[in-house]
C-alpha cells in the first residue's frame, strides 16, 4: 500500500492537501451555482415563460465540453482553480434550476393562498415558505450536482496541477504508477459517497416534518402538519 499512498513530489502537495484541494473546486462551484439558482428560481416561478429559455440556456451550457471553456477562460484567469471552477458552477445550473423551480412548483396550493392571506409578499413567501417547503427537491438536486461536480474536477488536469485527485491520474500514466490512478478514482467515489451522505442527514434537519424515508402525500407534497408549521414560523 505504500505506493497508493506514495505522492509524487512534483504534485507538491500530500494526500490530504490534493482531498482537500478537490473538496475545495467541488463544492464551491456547487454553492454558488445554488446562490444562483435560487434568484433564478424565484423569476422562473414568478414569470412561467421565462423558465423554458432559461432551462435551454442552462442546457446548452452544460454541452460545451469543459476543454472549451478552458480555452476561454485561460486568457482571463490563468493556469488556476477558478479556471476549472467556474464551468463546475455553470454546470450545476442545469441541475439546481430545475430542482429549484420543481420544489417550489410542489408547494401546496392552500399554503400559498394561506400565506398571500397573512399578507406575506411574493418574494418573502418565496423565501420563507415556498423554499422550506421544497427542501427535499432541492437537496435532491444538490446530491446529483455535488456527485457531478467531484467528478468533474478531476478534468482540471488538462490544464496543469488543477485536476486535485486528478492530477493522479495523470502522474499514474507518467511514472507507469498504476495505483495511483486507483488511489484517485476510489478516493474521489469515497469523496462523493460522504458528502451525499451529509447531504441526506442535512435534508432530514431540516425537514423534521417529513418522515425519515422521503415519503411524501399521495399529491406528492409535504404533509399537512409539515406544512402548517412552516406557516407558523413565518407568522
């Protein structure tokens, strides 16, 4: 096991330091592409014609390959994480919009008329109710976006020592080090495997009124008592 845990030196990093450094351009990208897909999300439900170009928009971005935005991007940001961080984020858009507008389109009818009733504004309903209502859906896009994202650093490594676990992968083929292209596709399935677990626990936290396995009423919507709450917590 010696050579799994063997870093080379030209990575100039250790095992954890190339963990960490992947965790860093996996999960940034994904947040802020849920800081931007939650505005979106609010025009989309808001204005309905708006969500069709924006989901094809969403899409067409998700089919450049990732080589051609490093093309773009190296002119302006250089041989540098941001290079391969701002695709990850433009990527999980076609992910977390969807996911966004889909949780909020699940919100009972009655909640929204009941909080319109309370004299709760649009944009504060959307935040304060709509939102915690369609956590499930929405933590649900997240877990398929994270998955994604901590796959797709490893691409980085076209562009220099960006790839983090992926630059394993490339050193592998270099030293004729077989298992260290094996250290980095089981450390990055590990990687992916814990954050989905964190991402479930944070789901069942923040939706204590949903049961533990994720079932919903025959409408497919939280319950009512669930609903009632969310209703009291923003009177």
């Amino acid at each position: 096991m010696n050579g799994f845990f063997d870093i080379p030196s030209d990575l100039q990093s250790s095992y954890l330091g190339l963990i960490s450094t992947h965790m860093q351009e996996a999960l940034i990208p994904v947040l802020v592409g849920l800081l931007l897909a939650l505005p979106i999300g609010l025009l989309c439900v808001r204005f309905n014609w708006i969500y069709p170009p924006v989901l094809w928009f969403t899409t067409v971005l998700y089919a450049i390959p990732s080589i051609a935005f490093f093309v773009v991007l190296i002119d302006y940001t250089g041989l540098s994480k941001t290079t391969v961080m701002i695709p990850l984020c433009l990527y999980s858009l076609v992910i977390l919009v969807p996911a966004v507008v889909d949780g909020v389109h699940s919100v009972p009818e009655e909640t929204n008329a009941a909080a319109a009733a309370m004299g709760i504004g649009p944009v504060r309903r959307y935040f304060r109710v709509q939102l915690p209502i369609a956590v499930p859906a929405i933590v649900a896009g997240l877990r398929v976006a994270t998955a994604s994202s901590i796959s797709l650093v490893s691409v980085g490594a076209l562009i220099g020592n960006e790839g983090a676990l992926g630059n394993l992968l490339t050193t592998a083929i270099l030293y004729h080090r077989p298992l260290l292209a094996v250290n980095s596709v089981v450390t990055t399935a590990v990687l992916a495997v814990l954050v989905d677990a964190v991402l479930v626990l944070l789901r069942r936290v923040l939706t204590p009124w949903q049961p533990p396995s994720g079932r919903t009423t025959a409408r497919g919507t939280p319950t009512i008592a669930g609903a009632a709450r969310t209703a009291e917590s923003v009177s």
